[in-house]
C-alpha cells in the first residue's frame, strides 16, 4: 500500500507539473524577410519515455515496444502532415514560397540545439547555398511521455516541438518551441497517441506568430 501510494503521489505531481500548454521564443531582434527562407523537414525525434517509477515506468515501455510499429507509422503520417502544415503557415506569413530541403543531418545522430556543431553548421550551409536562401528553418518535434500512472497503466504525454532559424554562416539567429498539454492514455492506445500530436495545429501558429517576422 505505501507503494502505490508513494507511486500516486510522484505521477500526479509530474501530471500537474505540465498541466497547461506553452509558447515560448529567446529574445532576439530580427528580420527574415528581406531574405529567400529555405525551411529543412522535421523528422520525429525519438520518444521521451520515464524512468521512474521504476516498476511501473518499465511496464509502460514495454506495452509501448509492443505497439512499436504501429506509433511509427502515426510518425510518419504526422510527419507528412505537419512538414506541409509547418511550410504554409510560414509562407502565409513571409507572404512567398520556402524551398524545402531534407533532412540530411539525421544520420549525425547529433540533435539539433542552439549551438550546434561545425559539422551540423556545415550541413546548415550547405542547404542554404543550394537553396540560395538566407536563412534555414529547422523545426523538430517529439512525444514525451512525462509520468505514468500505477502499474504503468496510463500515461501523460505531450509534444514538443521546436524552431530553430539559423542564417548563411550557420550561426543561430532565433529559437522557440512550444510544448502542448498532456493528453492521458493507455501505452498501446494509438488513437490516443496521435490526439497529442494533433495538437500541433493549435499551437504552432503561436510560435510562427512569434517568431515569423
């Protein structure tokens, strides 16, 4: 009894925690519109699952490995989807078309962050001078499950997804995520999982809102 109660207690603070969705940017002062933007695909990151509760943590990921294939393939559809979704938005807003470049820095197995490597810069510039754009937008995004429940019943899970603009030398100009509410659902509950993505369609005009200017 007092380990289901101390589990309990440690789900629904983590639960509470991330109760609400958020919007966020550094401070930078800047324009990308003087300048063609090329905006690179985002590809999934891989899903951030707990650790503790030891027990209850472990019988969660494994309900999850065996459901693996079919979450890939929410993934991948989403994947798809928001590309598109991402590319029009900011199109709306630079009020002209973005090239698209792959994602060609994956097998790097380096993510991406506001100080990236030389080799991650070069990769950077690269697409931008086959683009001829001055500016590169690499968005990226991932689930992460941020507690469970007893027994690894249930878990809450959320989207973050990030935008990183980085200019002609590699260099970070600007960089924001947005990180959606938890939606709480069973590990092999693919419908469930794909409803935390879907959220993106709320909160990624936020960020553009932000940080398209």
């Amino acid at each position: 009894m007092k380990k289901i109660l101390v589990t309990l207690l440690f789900v629904s603070s983590l639960f509470a925690s991330c109760a609400t969705s958020k919007v966020s940017m550094s401070d930078s002062e800047y324009s990308i519109t003087d300048q063609d933007v090329a905006m690179m695909e985002m590809e999934f990151s891989e899903r951030g699952l707990p650790s503790l509760p030891l027990i209850d943590a472990g019988l969660y990921k494994s309900a999850v490995s065996s459901v693996a294939d079919s979450l890939n393939g929410v993934e991948d559809k989403k994947q798809v989807e928001m590309n598109e979704f991402y590319r029009n938005e900011i199109a709306s807003r630079l009020k002209k078309e973005i090239a698209t470049v792959p994602n060609n820095f994956s097998s790097l197995d380096e993510p991406v962050n506001a100080k990236p490597s030389e080799e991650l810069k070069s990769c950077f510039k690269e697409a931008l001078k086959e683009t001829n754009a001055g500016y590169l937008l690499v968005p990226t995004a991932r689930v992460v499950t941020t507690g469970v429940s007893a027994f690894g019943i249930k878990g809450a899970s959320v989207l973050e997804s990030k935008l990183f603009i980085f200019d002609r030398n590699g260099e970070l100009v600007s960089d924001g995520y947005y990180r959606t509410k938890p939606v709480n659902g069973k590990p092999k509950d693919v419908a469930a999982y794909e409803d935390v993505i879907n959220q993106y369609e709320t909160l990624a005009p936020e960020l553009f809102n932000l940080m398209i200017h």
